[in-house]
C-alpha cells in the first residue's frame, strides 16, 4: 500500500532523500565511467580480458549499490524516476485525488506535481496555498 505525502511530509523527508538520490547520482557516473572503459578494450586482446573482467565485477557492485539505494527510498515510500535528473515521486494528494509529488535533485523543496499517469513532462507547480503552508 503506498504512503500518501503531504507536501510538508514530502519536504521533511528531503534531506535524508536528497543524500540517498546524491549517492544513487554518483554512484551511477562511476558505474558510467567504467561501462566505457570497458566499451573501449578490445575483447580479443588477453591483456586487456583481466580489465574487463574487473570492470565487470566493479558495475556489478555499483549496481548493486544502486539497488540498495533505490530500496531505501521505496521503504521511505519514495518512488525513484530517473537517474540523469535525481527524480523522486511522493504519492500525495491534491483536491482529494491522488497524484505525484515530484522533486528532483538540486532543487530546495518539493513544489512540483503531476498526474499519475503523466510523468515528469505533465509537471505543474504546486498551488500557492500548499508551498506556502506546506500542507495539503
């Protein structure tokens, strides 16, 4: 069952998920890094199999990695969206009907939202009433 956010829990909530989207970001560009290390070592050179190997077991663990990040968002109720932005989606509330409370990476507080079945691109700015209580 999912937890619904009000726009101030959605906000209280912001620092611990704003340093676990961090790590997720981070930990994706170093798995990036290696994926094109390994994208450049030819296959057919016995040299150059030892690295690949290691560049293997290396984005096994960032995925990894990854993965446990993204399972503690979900236990937070936070439901992760994109790994280029850092998009986070709260469940919430908005005249009574379902919707998502949408944050991502680098900006101060949660004051976007869109429909379920809209994504990112059907984002609209919160209400005033909401950003300026913090409730819903």
């Amino acid at each position: 069952m999912e937890k619904y956010f009000t726009v101030e829990e959605a906000n209280r909530t912001l620092p611990l998920v704003r340093r676990i989207v961090s790590d997720i970001v981070a930990t994706y560009d170093e798995f990036r890094r290696r994926l094109e290390e390994a994208r450049i070592l030819d296959p057919e050179v016995a040299a150059q199999l030892s690295r690949r190997r290691e560049l293997e077991a290396e984005m096994r663990q960032l995925t990894d990695r990854v993965n446990g990040f993204i399972s503690e968002l979900e236990k937070i109720g936070v439901l992760f969206k994109g790994v280029e932005e850092g998009l986070i989606d709260f469940y919430g509330k908005l005249d009574g009907r379902p919707v998502f409370l949408c944050w991502k990476l680098g900006e101060e507080s949660v004051e976007w939202w869109h429909e379920l079945d809209t994504g990112y691109v059907g984002r609209r700015r919160l209400p005033t009433h909401l950003l300026s209580l913090g409730g819903s």
